[in-house]
C-alpha cells in the first residue's frame, strides 16, 4: 500500500474513531428538593437545593460530585463579606434565594451569612457564585443538548443525503455513491 493511498483513508478512519472521551465536568440537574449543599463532602451543611435546579459539576469524591452554584440574588440582600475567599455574604435573615436569573427559577435558598463570589451585577440584582458538594445520589446528568442535536443532525444529513445520491451503473455492473459538496442544509 503506497503512502498516498494511507493518506487518503486517514480522513475515513478518523471520522469512523471512537470520540474522546467526555470530560468530567458537566452539568446536573438536583433531583431532590431540599437537598443540602456542603462546604466538603459530609462536613458542614450550608444551603437547601431545589429541585430542578442545575449545577456545574467537577471532580468525584466517593459517593459526593463537586459542584458549583451558579444564579443571581437580590442586591439588597447581600453586603461585603469578613471572609477573604468570598466577595459577598448574604445579609437577609433568615434566608434568601438564589435565582437561575434575576426574577427566574429558584436554585436555592442561602442561609444569612452565606458566603458568595461575585461575578457580575444587572441594576437590582448581583451573578453570583459559590463551590460546595452535594451527594451524587441527588444529581441527574444534563445531557448536553446542543451537541447531541448537532452530532445527530449531521449524521442524519449525511446519510439521507448519501441514501439519495446513490447511482447505479446497471450496464457495468459498478455502483457509485456521491454525497454533494454542501452543508446541512444542503446550500452550496
């Protein structure tokens, strides 16, 4: 087999290779409402989750999935914090919630004193952020649904496309399949 003839296969064998492997972050969607929030796993519990709501994940401890908090707060509800690793401390007793978006979903409800990150801020209300650890028996993996769509759509494309070009050459008896040069949608 001449180098050539490797080079051309190499686009074919790589398109047919198995997909790296997924990272372990992702995101998690709480099964149970009121789940707790943990500042490490099986240490001091912080906060109540709600179900429904998504987390970032990271690493996996045992039977405990890192995750992070991610929403927006009440501006007046919250002020500086006394601790260095946090920007903000939730000032509203007993507790306030925390958004999926100002005036959206609830995530979770913060226990005054709760320690957050801030990353940004829209009029009334403050993005934050906050790590901790929840037990994995009350996370659902959020399948990435973008990727999924595309990977399938294309795929499906493909093959439709493929199915629709195929000629037969009845007289030489050779069969030929050309897919055209063109995306998705099938525009050139």
């Amino acid at each position: 087999m001449q180098v050539s003839q490797i080079l051309r296969a190499l686009p074919v064998v790589l398109c047919l290779a198995a997909p790296p492997p997924v990272a372990a972050q992702g995101r998690y969607r709480v099964t149970n409402d009121g789940e707790w929030f943990y500042q490490e796993p099986s240490g001091r519990r912080l906060a109540r989750l709600a179900r429904g709501a998504i987390v970032g994940g990271g690493e996996t401890r045992g039977e405990w999935k890192q995750v992070t908090l991610e929403g927006w707060i009440f501006a007046t509800s919250v002020g500086p914090s006394p601790r260095p690793e946090f920007d903000l401390a939730v000032t509203r007793a007993p507790e306030e919630n925390l958004r999926s978006s100002a005036g959206g979903a609830l995530v979770a409800k913060l226990a005054e004193g709760f320690g957050l990150k801030k990353v940004g801020q829209d009029d009334r209300w403050v993005h934050v952020t906050r790590d901790g650890w929840v037990q994995t028996s009350a996370l659902a993996v959020v399948p990435d649904v973008n990727a999924t769509r595309s990977v399938a759509f294309t795929h499906a494309s493909i093959c439709t496309r493929a199915q629709s070009s195929v000629r037969l050459n009845t007289r030489s008896g050779v069969s030929a399949v050309t897919v055209p040069a063109s995306g998705p949608s099938g525009a050139r």
